[in-house]
C-alpha cells in the first residue's frame, strides 16, 4: 500500500507517517522544510519530496513522486495570521495566502492524483479542524479555509464513487499549530494517543465517504 501524507515533518502528519511505515506502507511525505524531512524520511525508509504545496510545480512533482497511489492525507495547512485576528481586520493578503495553502494546494493535488486513486479505488483524507463549523473568536479565516475544504470533500464524494473522501476533524492535539494560535497546547493529547489511532481505524475500515471527528471513528 502507498500513500502520500502532507505537512509529515511534524505533528498530525509526522505522527501518521510513523504509524503506517511501522506496518509496512511505502511513503511519499511532503513539507516545506527539506532539512527535517529529508532526515525524517531517510528514518521511515520513505520518498521527501520537499516544498509548498500552494505551489504548482512542486504539486506536479508529488504527483509524479506517487504513482500507484492507494492513500491521500491532506494534513498541510497553515492558521493563517498571527496572533489570530478578528475578521474586521484581517489582512486579506495573509487570507488569500491560507486559501491558496488549505484549499487549493489539496484540490490541486487531488486533481493530479485521481486518476491513480480511481484506478485503485483509493482514498483520500482531508484534515479538517471544529474550526469550520464553531463560530471561536479569532478563527474566522482558518475556519473559513476548512469549511471550504469540508464542502469540496462533500462534493468530490459525490463526484468520484469510486474514491472513498473523507473530512476529518482530528480535535484539539498537543502540536505547534495549536500553541501558535496562543491556546494552551500542553493541555492537549498528542497526536499519536487519540487522532493517529483513530485515522487508522478509518483508513481500515473504510466507511462511507463523509464528514468525521475522531470521537466517532
């Protein structure tokens, strides 16, 4: 089995990556920091294909890094501004910036990969956050970038039968996201005790395309 996980250098997806090469899954891991991953996947006996993913060459480059494709994770994203602003203020450069990352860096990868995942009847996992449906002060534009991503998993769904979609929202975990948004990320489990486990069960189970917390997986 092979998949690619976005944003593997660290927390959710670095998490997930060690998990699925423990038993046995081929890897393509993407990051912005070729450092760390490079020393990452050299660890996972996995590919590192470094770079940012709201950029089309280097999509095109992870597409090709992964033929016979069985797996997506859409982990990468960014918060956005910070500290997180209100809406009235928001710089809009910054917004169209966690767009271009949160939603149309998946969607392009999505695009280049379907045709392998069709083929294999894959699937495909895009990281969601509660974000996209709870109204928190301050989350406004990387709320509005996942609700995005949630209703373009919705649609694909029912435009790719034979590709299983699914949204995930993994739930607060100890990671740098959630300390650079100012919220207390110590209090938070780790990614491997609660979101890692919970995704797996979904990736082997494969239930209907659609909308999970990990609460129900």
């Amino acid at each position: 089995m092979k998949a690619l996980i976005t944003g593997a250098s660290r927390g959710l997806g670095l998490a997930l990556a060690r998990s699925l090469a423990q038993d046995g899954w081929t890897l393509v891991l993407d990051a912005r920091g070729a450092p760390d991953l490079e020393k990452i996947a050299a660890d996972l006996d996995a590919t590192a294909v470094a770079g940012d993913i709201a950029d089309p060459a280097h999509r095109e480059a992870l597409v090709h890094a992964s033929d016979g494709l069985d797996l997506l994770v859409n982990n990468a994203s960014t918060l956005g501004a910070t500290p997180l602003p209100r809406l009235a203020g928001y710089p809009l450069p910054e917004l169209e910036r966690a767009f271009a990352v949160n939603v149309l860096g998946p969607l392009g990868l999505i695009q280049g990969l379907l045709p392998a995942l069709r083929e294999r009847r894959g699937a495909i996992v895009n990281i969601s956050s509660d974000a996209a449906r709870e109204p928190y002060e301050g989350w406004g534009g990387y709320g509005a970038t996942k609700a995005a991503l949630d209703q373009l998993s919705n649609v694909l769904a029912a435009e790719e039968p034979d590709v299983a979609v699914w949204s995930v929202d993994p739930g607060e975990m100890r990671t740098r996201m959630l300390a650079d948004a100012g919220e207390d990320a110590d209090a938070a489990p780790l990614p491997e005790d609660v979101a890692v486990p919970a995704l797996r069960r979904l990736i082997a189970r494969r239930p209907e395309s659609g909308r999970y917390a990990v609460g129900e997986l």
